[in-house]
C-alpha cells in the first residue's frame, strides 16, 4: 500500500512479467492494474479492481491496510484488467456495493455475472460522499469503451480517469519520476489504444481543463504529480497537427521490395523528410503505431503472395484502418511475379483511413531504371502534398 495523499492509497499489482495484452499488445516493459483506496471519515471506496491473474496481491493489500469493510466499490470500466477482481471482492466485503454508470452495469452482468442488487448506478457530475471526501463522477465515453468515467476527489484535487493518460509500465515508482521513459510508454499507449478516439479525447480534454488538478491517478502506469505533462502531449497527439514525416511500413521476400524501399528512403531523405521504416517482419507493432501519431504519410511496401499483399503488410493495413491515425496521404509500393490484386486489396483494407492517395509503383520482378524513377516520383509527390498542406515549408 503507497500513499498518494492522505488516507488516499493506491494498492493495486505490478506486473513485472506481462509481455503481450489481449493477445495482441506487445508490453516490452510489463503494466501494472492500478486501483485505489480512499478512507473517507465515514465510507470507505475502492476505485477499480486488478487483472483476475492478480487478485491475490489486491486482496493482500487491503488486508494489510487492515480494511475489514468496504463501503463501495467504483468501477469506472468493464473490461477485466479494471473489473475481473470484483467478485471475489464483493465475497470478501458482502455490503460492499459497485458505482458504476447505468453502461458499465450492463456490461459487468454480462461479463461478470454481478447480480443486479449489488450496484449503485451513478450519473454524470453526481457525487458521493466518504463524509470528509467527495467522489464526483464524470462520463467520459470512448477512453476506450463506451461506458467509461472518471472520479474527481474534490478535496484532494486528484482525477482518476481509469485508462486515459494511461501507461503500459511495470515500475517500483508510485510516481513519474523519470518523464522521458514514462512519456514513451504513455504514447505507446494512446497509440495502441486511444488513438482511434481522437475527437472525444479532445472533449474531455476540455472538460477536464474546467477543474482544477494536482494529480492524474491512472489506472496503468505511475501518477502524475506534474499533471500538465501529461495533458499537454495528449492535445498534441490527438490534434489534427501533422509532421513532416513518412511511416514506411514493408516487407520483403526476394529483395525487389526491399531494392525499391531502400531507394525510397534515400530519396525522401534528400528532400528534407524524415523517414521511419519498419521491417514488418521483425518490427514491433507498438512502434509502428507510435510512428503513425505524428506522420503526415504513410507508405505501405510488399511483395505479392498468390494474388494478394504479404500478410503481414495486410495486418499493417489492417491495423493502420483500426487505429485510424490522423494521417493525411498514403500510398503503396509493390512487386509481383505474375500478377495479381495486391494494390487494390490493401486500399481496401483501409478505408477507414481519410487521406489522400498518392499514385502507386508496381513493378514486375526487380525494378528497372523506370522503376526507381516512379519512386522518384512518388517522394516528389510526397513533398508537394506536404507542402500544399502547410506541413513543410
């Protein structure tokens, strides 16, 4: 058990050893489930629970703290890295009742099965009061799920907004004492997770602009103490500024995709464009979609497998149109054998995408002079609609 201020305790787990989350989220620095104790004079609230796989260092922090009731139980989310603990909590502490809004409550007796007795169902802006301290519950949707909120200790000044301002970051300190390494993993976050959500970040930035803040409690990764770090890289992040930089995400079989990315970024290079290629084969897609935060384009690069893109340059499509960054222009480079549909099928695979497409290269077998040419082409493009966009002068 740490103490934030006090009688506010954050007694949740650390997850030194967690590399991969819902099988798909590589955490090459483990995470952490972060829940929250707040003795108030006369309630006690715990905010969220821990992952299942967790539950019994949850339930060995609150013995320690010598908690023998528990008034509330305030789950801000469904999905079970936040909720999963609180049946065998709810076993524990049977008076105990679950805060949550009338969204979250739906999804807690689907998931978890809680029964509908067992909940006290909040709206946005109510509070609650601990006698000497106040909740105040404020919805904030789509941070990622839909029923999403956050609570404000209105005493304290500290927001406890579950998953927003999150990070994947298994770490002894309870707070951000080393911004560099915390921010990376912050943006890793938001780009992996967040970062479809742009516009209703925007709002509850906002929102939360109206209050006054001396701390974010997340529910992944430390606190911060210096809120406004924070704050500030989420409205540049989830702005609709771009920079003057190319996502070259491809892969290669016989080295005529690789000949022609390798020519690409020396080209784009030469014109005053940062470049960041990725090697689908052996990249991280963490990094893949922290890179697609900023850039202006993104350029997918593959060869032809049967009639169709690599794979792997169809998962990147795939992935680029989930995430939906805030890219302005795209295009692709590839290389057949004997035909096929590989252009026309990883467009299709990004139609969430709103950006404008540049003219491919496709080429047959190892580029010719023509070929390169086409690429010199393509970066010449690149600059000019980078330019025309105001993103470089």
């Amino acid at each position: 058990m740490r103490q934030l201020r006090p009688d506010v305790y954050e007694v949740g787990a650390i997850d030194w050893d967690r590399r991969l989350f819902d099988e798909l989220i590589p955490l090459p620095d483990g995470t952490s489930y972060n829940a929250y104790l707040i003795k108030g004079s006369e309630k006690i609230a715990l905010l969220d629970t821990v992952d299942p796989t967790k539950t019994d260092v949850l339930v060995g922090n609150l013995v320690s703290a010598g908690i023998d009731h528990l008034d509330y139980i305030v789950a801000h989310h469904g999905e079970q890295d936040h909720s999963g603990s609180i049946p065998d909590v709810l076993t524990i502490y049977p008076d105990a009742k679950v805060v949550v809004n009338q969204k979250c409550k739906d999804l807690l007796v689907s998931h978890l099965h809680i029964e509908e007795d067992r909940f006290l169902v909040i709206t946005d802006g109510q509070t609650l009061s601990l006698g000497n301290k106040t909740l105040r519950f404020m919805d904030i949707p789509w941070v990622h799920w839909p029923e999403t909120f956050a609570t404000y200790l209105v005493e304290d000044r500290i927001l406890f907004p579950c998953d927003m301002f999150g990070s994947h970051l298994a770490t002894s300190s309870l707070f951000v004492d080393d911004w560099p390494t915390v921010e990376r993993a912050a943006k890793r976050y938001y780009a992996e997770i967040m970062m479809p959500f742009r516009s209703y970040i925007r709002k509850h930035l906002a929102r939360f602009a109206g209050i006054q803040i001396e701390l974010i409690a997340p529910s992944h990764g430390p606190v911060y103490d210096k809120p406004g770090l924070i704050m500030d890289v989420y409205a540049d992040w989830s702005s609709d500024r771009v920079k003057n930089e190319v996502v070259l995400a491809f892969v290669s079989m016989h080295n005529s995709t690789r000949r022609m990315v390798s020519h690409l970024i020396e080209v784009l290079m030469d014109l005053g464009i940062t470049v960041r290629p990725f090697n689908l084969s052996r990249t991280d897609i963490g990094e893949l979609a922290m890179a697609l935060v900023d850039a202006a384009t993104l350029v997918l690069a593959t060869p032809t497998v049967l009639v169709g893109p690599h794979p792997l340059a169809a998962y990147a499509a795939t992935l680029a149109n989930a995430l939906r960054p805030k890219t302005r222009f795209a295009s692709i480079v590839c290389s057949y054998g004997w035909g096929g549909k590989a252009i026309e099928q990883l467009q299709g695979l990004m139609g969430n995408l709103k950006v404008e497409l540049i003219d491919p290269v496709l080429v047959k077998g190892l580029p010719r002079d023509e070929d390169y040419l086409a690429l010199d082409r393509m970066a010449q493009q690149i600059l000019d609609k980078h330019k025309q966009a105001g993103i470089v002068q």
